[in-house]
C-alpha cells in the first residue's frame, strides 16, 4: 500500500445502494433445490415464487405463535 492516496478527485457514495435495493443471493441445498425446483415446474411458476410463498407462511406461522 502506498503511504498516502490522491482523493482529491473521489465521489463520495459513488458505489452506495441502499439496503432495499440489495439483492442478497440465497444458497438452497442440493436437495431442498431439487425438491422445490420439481414443484415449481410442475406448477409453471418460478423457483423464487414457490420458495418466497414457503416463506411467507412460515412469517404467519411464527407471527401466530409469537415467536
């Protein structure tokens, strides 16, 4: 690393993004994806509906039972 760095000419919040706007990847195990992949074709929706439907019900479930 050098001693010192020219900012003179940075932009700040150049490579910002919100929170919100974050897409942050989500990795299934093999076997969870396989599974769910099945249902999702067979329904003809995609893997991110089924999985996001999935989870949504699971909200309401804890939310039911306060945890």
């Amino acid at each position: 690393m050098k001693k010192e760095y020219d900012f003179s000419k940075a932009e700040q919040g150049k490579f910002y993004r919100p929170l919100k706007e974050l897409e942050i990847p989500i990795y299934l195990n093999k076997e969870v994806k396989e599974f769910f992949s099945k249902k999702a074709i067979a329904r003809n929706v995609k893997l991110d509906k089924v999985i996001n439907t999935i989870l949504r019900k699971e909200m309401e479930i804890l939310k039911e039972i306060g945890a």
